[in-house]
C-alpha cells in the first residue's frame, strides 16, 4: 500500500503536516497535527487486513481505558485507489520508544521500576477486561518526557471471551520471537492469556536491566531463538535492582517457560510492583 | 510441616502410644491391614487422644484381588472398567466410604483415586467424575481431598505432572493427597527427576491453595517442607515409607518375614543395623551417631550407656517408635518463617549429615541400603530445580502456604 502524502492531506483536511512515523505488517502510522486536538496519529491498515482484526484493536484500547494506552479519538473508513482503507486517529506520546533507549544502554534502576509499574498496570488492566496484548516488546513501549511509559499496538491483542482470529491449525501463532512465549508461537490457544503478556514484559525488563535479550543475541536463526525459549529459562537478573531481591523474583516469576510455574495473573504482578516500588518510594 | 502415622502391619499400637506421646497427630487408616473393627477400634482410640483419623481407601488398583482389602464392605463386589464408571457403581463405592468416614469420625475425606500408569484423559476423566460424585453427595460435610496415585515413569514425567496440575485447577477439593511408586522399587529414591517432579506437583498444588499430604513418605521427604508441604506421612516397615504398588495385590509378600532392627541415626539421615553401632563403638565414633537430647525420643538412649549395643535388648518396637518419634521432631522443626530460611536450614541438614557419613564411612561404620550418603546430591539436585522452578512464587507466598 503506497499513499501519496497530498491524497492524504485531501482526504484528512483537519490534520495538517502528515509524516510516516512507521510501517508494519497490518498497518501504516503516520503523526500530524489535528486542528482539534493538536498533534495526533494516524493508523491506516492495509487493505488485506481482516478489517475485524482493526476493530478489535480499537475495542481493545476502549475496553482497557488505561491511562498508560495512548487514547482513540476517532475512528473511519474511507475509499482509497486501491480500496476501502479502515484509518484510526489516536492520541501522540512525546517522547522516544524503549528500543531506540535501550540502543544507547541500560537503563538506571528507577527508570527500569517505573517501567514495571506502568506496564503492568496496564496489563493488569488488560487482564480484567479479557484482553492479552500479546506483543509487549521495546518497540511497543514508549517512554514520555516525563519519564512515564506507555503501551503500545493493540494490533494482534486477543480478546479471550471472543472468538479468536488466528487460524486454530496454524502452527505457529502472532507474537515476536524472543519475547513471545512458548504457549503463543507454538499457538496454544488455550494457554494463552496475561500470562503470556507477563512473560514478554519480564524478558523486556531484563532486557532494560542487563542490555541485551540472551534468547536473541548471536541466535543464528529465528529457530533458535525459539528452541532458546522454549529450553533455557531466563536467568536471574544480575544487577541489584533494589534491596531485597523482590525485583529480581518478580522477573523470574513473570518468565518462567512453564505456565503453572509462571506468575498467576498479572494483577498480582501489578500488586508485587507497587510493593517494591512503595519501599524504594517509587510511584 | 506435619507429619501423619501412614498406619501399616502391626502398627495398632505404635499409633496410639505416640499420637499419646505427641499430645495429638493424625493417623491414616489402612484397610489393608486392619479389618473394619480394628478400623473403627483404633480410630476411636486415636480420637480419644484428641488425635484425628483418616482413612485411604486404597483404591489404587480396582482389580486387586487382595483378601482383606476385597473384605471391606466399601469394596466394589467385581470390578468392570466400563461398567463402574457409567453406572451407578462409583456412586455407591463413594457413599459407602462417606458412611464409613463418617463412622471412622475422620477429619478429611481422602477420596480414592486410581494408580495412574500415565496420566491420560481417561484417568483425568476418572478423577474428575470421582469428585463430581463426591461433591454432589457431600453437601459440606467433609474436607475433600483428591487421592493422586502416580507410578515411577508417570512421576517422571514434566509433562504429565503439569497435566495434573492444570487438571488440580478444576477439581473442587481441598487438597491433594499425594503417592508415587519409587523408580526402580528402591526404599529411598536414587531418581533426582522423580523426587524434583514429585517438590514441583506438591509445590504447585500448594500454590492454587490445596492442602498437600503426601502419603508413603521417609524422612528423604523432609525436603518436602521446601514446597510447604502441609504433611508427610510416614510409618514403620519400608512398605509404608514408600509407595509399592503391588503391595495392594494379593500375592504381595510382606516384608515382616525379613525383619531386621535397624537405628535411625536422624543427623546422619541414616538408618543403621544394631552390629554396625558394635563397630563404631569399636571405632569411637559411638557418640557421633547419638541423638541430641532435642530429637523427640528417647527409645533409642539405652544404645549409647556403654555395653556393646548388640548385647542390649533395643527390639524391633523401640527401633520403630525411635524412628517415628524421631522424624516427627525433624519433620515439626523443618518449616521455617521464610522459605529462604527453610531452604537454608535443609541444606545445612544434608550438609551436617555429609559430614557425619564421611566420618562414620572412614570408621568403617556403614547403612548399606539405607545410608543417605547417595542421596543428598540426589536431594540437593531437586530443591536446586525447586529453587529456580518455583522459589520465585513460593518466597513471595510463603507467609499464605501455611
């Protein structure tokens, strides 16, 4: 899909000053000014895109309301060249996503507990409302001017009490390798829920704490940054994040392969954060 | 951690002498070995003692032929698989149980449960509908408690015991009581897979909230206060501190006819035959095998006033008691406030016994099967995998595992 930015400047006369921000494999993301509500972005989903698949995405965003998820302003259809084009207007976060951070370092230990705390709120958030965003990445986290994060691209969210749209037969399931666990690539349907989500946040935070992700470095393949996944269980964070080693466990438990030995639910995830970051006066 | 009386031959009255002893303690009946009066005589007593009863149906094998256990009016008068679980049949075996705890007075209802060869969907299924049953008859009036019966090669299965623990998730009881054939029939397990499946099911269990007993246990399951394990129970001969299936068949030739006496020697974690103290008397490393004055008994003091310990009257009953009494102290002892401290403490346990052995194997002094020495590095290698499998969970839940 190639748009032309002078169609789209016609088809969105209120946003002025469009430019590409990013492009995946479900949509193009474009930021802009909107006479209304100042600088936005704009989410315009490729044309084979199970038009189904946005609109869950956009409920998933509704039916969480965190205060963490950038908010959905509107929301249309409109008749492109080569087809109907489904277009979201969101809300824009200044400020820079954790992957572009992590390329200069690690990240200090406050940042890293701020981190924790936000996203599991939201994944605890998430969980209440049924919804697994099942790829929680770097790419998908951005941090504002203030140091807050956000969650991003509710794209493949799954809601857990509506029929799933990846193809129960498929073997492997939508997730980024490296951060996805074994219960999603291997498209366990069943399995999967918050606990899949804790476990991407965990191997995110460690990423965060030690500088790299070890299911990913040097893997030759993208096969074996599965079998590591699926074989070698994270290892314990080495720098002392706070005191009591709490932080420490919390990763663990949130990254553990199997499920049952896994952090139940990510409210209680949610819970053990604040107590942490409560005795370090954090948050 | 508590520690239960896993009643088996000839232990009648073991079971009221120490539940007297201990001021209270639960027994585990066994209709194996006790007809339905020495069921209902000896539950009384217990109970008497401000002790509690419980009964295992031992259920384990449908098909057994065994003469006392077929005696029980409980047991089903012929056993066909597919009639039993589409009739009326698993019904009456689980009300004729509820009546018969209800007469026994027990404290919770240990449901029977099939020996598993694997954990199957069959076997599930049949757990599943045996809870079903016994929810719809119960009507709150006991505790009840699953009865997960797993052989060697089941138990040695990651897959399988997760296959039961997310199977634990839908069945609506109280707890888990837990028994698993050893690998290879041994009397203290030489498998660290098994042993470390066995801490990763219990540990599990304990984490959704379920009471956990594990039935048939030695004093190698003290580890099992590492995964909050509510109880082990453990008993006299070697057939009730592990879990032989085949003792439930009729042809089971009980190890009564092979007695020996042997001390338990509880900071070694080893047993010993009364001629091996003749030695270390010899050697001078008598008093290094003798318990502290804290270890909750006294029926083994007679051994160590200075004639040559086989010249001394220590009979097959003290030995017994010695043991039980001995492990009781251990068992009671072995949960701490944390599950760091407990940890630490069982690893200086297996560490301080390591060093007695050393001593006692240089003065010639050995356990020959029941020496520990074999077994620590298989029981250090389990609670390493239940550190990292579960250590996380169980430090941050430990204070609500009680």
């Amino acid at each position: 899909m190639n748009l032309n930015l002078d169609w789209l400047a016609q088809v969105f006369p209120t946003i002025s000053s469009l430019q590409p921000i990013g492009r995946g494999g479900q949509k193009i993301v474009f930021s802009g000014n909107h006479n209304r509500d100042g600088k936005v972005v704009l989410k315009l989903f490729h044309i084979f895109v199970d038009p189904e698949r946005a609109i869950r995405e956009v409920q998933a965003v509704q039916d969480i309301g965190s205060a963490r998820v950038p908010k959905i302003l509107e929301v249309g259809t409109t008749n492109a060249p080569f087809g109907d084009v489904m277009w979201v207007r969101e809300q824009y976060v200044p400020g820079e996503d954790l992957r572009n951070i992590l390329s200069r370092g690690k990240l200090k230990r406050n940042a890293i507990l701020l981190l924790a705390l936000q996203v599991l709120e939201v994944l605890a958030a998430a969980e209440k409302a049924g919804i697994t965003h099942r790829d929680v990445k770097p790419e998908n986290i951005r941090v504002d001017q203030n140091g807050n994060c956000w969650l991003l691209d509710f794209g493949i969210a799954r809601h857990l009490r509506k029929e799933s749209l990846t193809a129960t037969a498929d073997t492997f399931g939508l997730g980024t390798p490296g951060y996805a666990p074994p219960e999603q690539f291997r498209n366990r349907k069943p399995d999967i829920d918050a606990r899949s989500d804790l476990f991407a946040l965990g191997v995110t935070l460690y990423e965060c704490a030690e500088g790299n992700n070890p299911f990913i470095s040097e893997a030759r393949d993208v096969g074996e940054v599965l079998r590591r996944v699926e074989t070698v269980p994270l290892p314990p964070i080495s720098r002392n994040i706070e005191e009591t080693g709490a932080f420490r466990d919390l990763v663990l438990a949130m990254t553990r392969t199997k499920l049952d030995h896994r952090l139940p639910t990510a409210a209680e995830g949610y819970l053990w954060i604040k107590e942490i970051c409560s005795k370090e006066a954090l948050g | 951690m508590d520690m239960f009386l896993q009643v088996g031959h000839g232990m009648m009255d073991h079971c009221t002498r120490l539940i007297k002893e201990w001021k209270g303690g639960s027994v585990i009946l066994s209709p194996r070995d006790l007809d339905d009066g020495q069921l209902k005589k000896l539950s009384k007593k217990i109970r008497r003692l401000d002790g509690n009863v419980l009964l295992d149906p031992q259920f384990y094998l449908p098909h057994s032929d065994h003469r006392r256990l077929s005696s029980h009016s409980y047991w089903p008068k012929s056993y066909a698989t597919s009639g039993f679980w589409s009739g009326n049949d698993l019904e009456t075996l689980i009300s004729d149980l509820q009546s018969l705890n209800r007469d026994l007075g027990c404290a919770d209802f240990l449901l029977p449960g099939l020996l598993a060869l694997d954990i199957d969907s069959d076997w599930l299924d049949r757990q599943k509908a045996i809870i079903n049953v016994a929810n719809r008859l119960n009507d709150d009036e006991f505790n009840l408690i699953s009865t997960v019966a797993l052989s060697a090669d089941s138990a040695r299965s990651e897959e399988q015991i997760h296959t039961v623990l997310e199977g634990l998730e839908e069945w609506q009881v109280s707890g888990i009581y837990l028994v698993s054939e050893h690998p290879k029939g041994e009397y203290l397990s030489q498998d660290a897979i098994w042993l470390a499946n066995i801490l990763d099911l219990a540990a599990g269990a304990r984490l959704k909230g379920k009471k956990v007993i594990i039935g048939y246990s030695s004093h190698q399951m003290l580890i099992a206060a590492c995964a909050s394990v509510s109880a082990i129970a453990a008993g006299t001969w070697m057939n009730v501190r592990s879990f032989p299936p085949e003792k439930f068949n009729q042809q089971y030739e009980d190890e009564v006819k092979h007695r020996a006496t042997w001390y338990y020697c509880s900071q070694a974690l080893s047993e010993y035959k009364v001629t091996f103290l003749d030695i270390a008397q010899k050697q001078g490393v008598l008093d290094v095998m003798k318990n502290s004055p804290d270890s909750g008994s006294d029926y083994a003091g007679v051994l160590f006033q200075g004639p040559q310990p086989t010249s001394i009257d220590f009979s097959e009953q003290s030995a017994f008691r010695h043991y039980l009494s001995t492990l009781h102290a251990q068992v009671k002892a072995a949960r701490l406030s944390t599950f760091d401290q407990t940890v630490d403490q069982y690893k200086a346990t297996l560490d301080n016994a390591e060093a007695i052995l050393h001593q006692l194997q240089s003065a010639g002094v050995k356990g020959q099967q029941r020496d520990f020495s074999e077994i620590i590095d298989i029981n250090r290698a389990a609670l390493a995998v239940l550190c990292d499998t579960r250590g996380p969970l169980l430090r941050r839940y430990w204070d609500r595992l009680l």
